[in-house]
C-alpha cells in the first residue's frame, strides 16, 4: 500500500510533537511528582531519559522510512518522508514560537 510521503511525514512530526510535549511535561513536573533528587541519582536519571527519548524519537521519525527504504527498495520515498517530518516538525516549532510571543 503506498502512503502519501506528505501525509506520513505530517503523522511523524505529529507523533514527535506529542512525545516530546509528554518528556516535557513529566520534566516540568518531575520535582512535584518525584521529589528534589539531589544525588547522583538524579543526573542519571535525566541523561537515561534522554538516551530512550533520543532512540524513541529516532523510531518515530525514521522507523517507517527505514521500512521503505529497506523493504521497498524506495529510496526517493523514504528520504522525501523524512524530508517532510522535518519541515512538519519546523512548522510546529515556528507555530509554537509565534504562539509563545503573541500570549505572553
């Protein structure tokens, strides 16, 4: 089944946009919800969080592509998915600039 290059890479950044708003959340509310971590605990703690966050966006923007590319033999496609993840994900990151300077 072949999938809109423009339409999966707007359902990536998407799914970016969302796991990131959930690492970002958590971050926000980490001390609240877990307490002042003020041993070596807590710097682990966050660089692991990064590590997986780093793997699981990696997935996500480049899991389907990969499929493409590998199975398919479509290179053109999968490189015009990720090109259109990342300008999705630029327009969200513009949008929430903008949104961020307009009710501040």
């Amino acid at each position: 089944m072949k999938r809109n290059p423009v339409f999966v890479g707007f359902l990536q950044s998407l799914g970016l946009v969302a796991y990131c708003s959930l690492v970002g959340f958590i971050i926000w509310r980490g001390e609240a919800w877990f307490g002042n971590a003020g041993n070596l605990l807590g710097p682990i703690l966050f660089l692991s969080l990064f590590v997986v966050s780093a793997m699981i966006c990696a997935l996500i923007a480049l899991g389907y592509p990969f499929i493409v590319f590998w199975d398919r033999k479509n290179t053109k496609e999968a490189l015009k998915m990720v090109g259109f993840t990342a300008g999705w994900l630029a327009l969200f990151v513009l949008t929430f600039l903008i949104a961020l300077t307009i009710f501040r």
